[in-house]
C-alpha cells in the first residue's frame, strides 16, 4: 500500500510471524496488501533464520506475531524479524502483538521477582522497534513500559456488539473474575445498556502456578443472565471456577467473553464441562482444532488491527476507532 505525503511516497509493508498466519493473511485482506514475501526456517539446534525476499528500504513497516505456546519461541522470532527489519534499512517499525507476551508479570509480587513485562518492551525497542500496537493489555500501565507510541486497542466494542445479541438485556449482570478487572466490567456494562456489575472473590496461591480458586460471588446474580469477562482464558481454572460459584449463587445463564484464547491444557475440556451457555473469544491468538468446541464462537479481531494499521500508517487517529471521534 503507498499514499503520496508532502514528504514524498510513503509504503506500508507487513510482513507476519510464523505463529498465526491465518490473523496476518486477514489483515493484509482488510488492508487490500500481499503480506511481505518472507523467508523463516528453524537450524537444527533451534536457532531461528529470517530473510525478507523483497526490499523493506524507506518503508512504514508493520511486523505482527502472535505469541501462543511455545511463547518463547515466537517471541524471539518476533525480535529477530524486527532487527531483520531494522538492518533492512525500513524507515518506522511498528511491532504489532496482538496479545501482548509476559504481561501477566508486570510488577514485582514479592520480593526478588523480575518484571518480564518491562523486559519483553526493552527487547523490542533494542531490537528496533518505533511503536507498539497490541489489544487488551493484561494492565493498562504496560503501556508506559514501551519507550514509544503505543496504540493500545480494545475488543469490548466487537465482543459486546456480539454478546447484546445473544442476551436478555433487560436481565444481564456484567461478572469480573476478580477484583483487578472491574474497570473493564464497567466499559462492558455502559455497553450492555448500563447492567449492573458483580464479581468473583477469588485466592491464588502465589507459589503455585496456574491455580486461583474462585470463593464467593459479591453482587446480585440470582436469576440473572451473567456475562463472565476476563482478558485472557489461559488453563480455563479461573473462569470455570467463576462459572461454578455463579451457577451455584443461582445465575440462570452464563456466557464467557475472553479476548485471548490461550487455551493451554485442560482449558478447551474445563470450558466445555463448565456449564457456561456459550465462550466468545477472538483470533488474537490461534486456536487448534483440537482445542475447540461446541460452545465456542470465534470473532475476528482481524479488521480493528486493519483499522488500526491504516491509521497509523496514514497519520490518522486510533482513538477515533472507538469513540467516533478524531
Ligand atoms: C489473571 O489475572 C488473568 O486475567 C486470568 O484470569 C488468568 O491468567 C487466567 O488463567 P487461567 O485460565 O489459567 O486461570
């Protein structure tokens, strides 16, 4: 893609990751592109090789990557593309991470913990990286992380738009799995037509991993179609332990929206058997086949990343994808 700047042709280029191809090959559709011709092969021993088959010279680059398991992989797929990139001779490197690696650890729970999040933002400016798009960052404070731009987009609007029409608005309860998520519950419920909000009570045992246990549920939910909302869906525990404590306070229905399907096992069989009438989810991340299931919808956040690419590319604003205004 070029537009004519009064600087002169500016041209887009994307180039993709090898851990979700089927996102990239979306986007490049929504932005009417070809991904950039682009050579990724493992060495034996496991260290990765990247070419890109075409110039990248002067151009406004874009490299996306998901990052599902084995995560440490992708991610230094990712860098070695960016530097690839960088030494390419590309005017602007825009990193885009759908579904933002290590933002689970951004500060320090106990002493002598790292900050991965922090450290993950510092590899992709070394790597040279200019700015950062991702979705639904695990806290909004990562965002200060990246020395640069970040546009920071939101699934609410495509999951919300779906899930009003999958539920009685008149009987809908917004539920947080924890404590840590009512400022988003709060954007869910201006979006369901100012329902009201619980959430879950739930401990975590911070020397056992992959564990929450979900206690007791605070807010009104008997009766009450719930909308259970959390920003990713790793092992499936805590959202299948909210599900339980809301069937058993009385809720009549439960739908889960999520944005990032992580999945890790026994996330697609806990989800499945967790009572829930429905799992919404987007593409942020690949799911497998085998980590499907009757239950589950899938909707492409393939277009807002578009959007999001063209604005920036165009000088335009990102803020303007979600309150209508430049
Ligand atoms: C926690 O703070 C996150 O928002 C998720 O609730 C959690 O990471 C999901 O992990 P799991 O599915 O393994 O319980």
């Amino acid at each position: 893609m070029s537009t004519i700047t009064a600087q002169g042709e500016k041209t887009l280029v994307l180039a993709s990751g090898r851990a979700h191809p089927e996102l990239a090959k979306e986007i490049a559709k929504e932005l009417d592109i070809e991904l950039l011709p682009t050579s990724a092969y493992d060495f034996a021993n496991g260290e990765i090789y990247v070419r890109f088959e075409e110039s990248v010279r002067g151009t406004d680059a874009f490299v996306i990557q998901a990052h599902p398991a084995p995560i440490n992989e992708w991610l230094m797929e990712h860098l070695i593309m960016i530097d690839t990139m960088k030494r390419a001779s590309a005017k602007r490197i825009t990193v885009v991470a759908p579904f933002y690696p290590y933002a689970r650890q951004d500060k320090k729970h106990r002493g002598r913990e790292p900050i991965s999040a922090r450290l993950v933002a510092d590899l992709y400016k070394t790597a040279g990286a200019d700015r950062l798009i991702s979705v639904d960052l695990h806290t909004a404070q990562i965002q200060g992380f990246f020395d640069g731009p970040v546009d920071h987009l939101m699934a609410i609007p495509l999951l919300a738009d779906y899930v009003r029409t999958r539920v009685d608005l008149d009987n809908v309860t917004v539920v947080s799995p924890d404590t840590g998520r009512v400022r988003v519950a709060e954007q869910w419920a201006e979006r369901l037509g100012g329902a009201p909000l619980a959430f879950v009570h739930k401990s975590r045992d911070v020397n056992v991993p992959n564990q929450a246990v979900a206690k007791q549920v605070v807010g009104q939910i008997e009766g009450r179609d719930c909308v259970l909302i959390d920003d990713m869906i790793d092992t499936g525990g805590t959202i299948a332990g909210a599900v339980k404590v809301l069937k058993n306070a009385g809720a009549k229905d439960v739908i889960i929206a999520s944005t990032h399907a992580v999945f890790s096992d026994p996330a697609a069989r806990r989800l499945a058997e967790s009572g829930a009438r429905e799992v919404v989810v987007t593409n942020t991340l690949p799911i497998p086949p085998e980590k499907q299931f009757p239950q589950l919808t899938v909707l492409s956040i393939a277009p807002l990343i578009a959007r999001a690419i063209r604005e920036v590319f165009e000088d335009g604003s990102v803020t303007s994808l979600f309150d209508g205004r430049s």
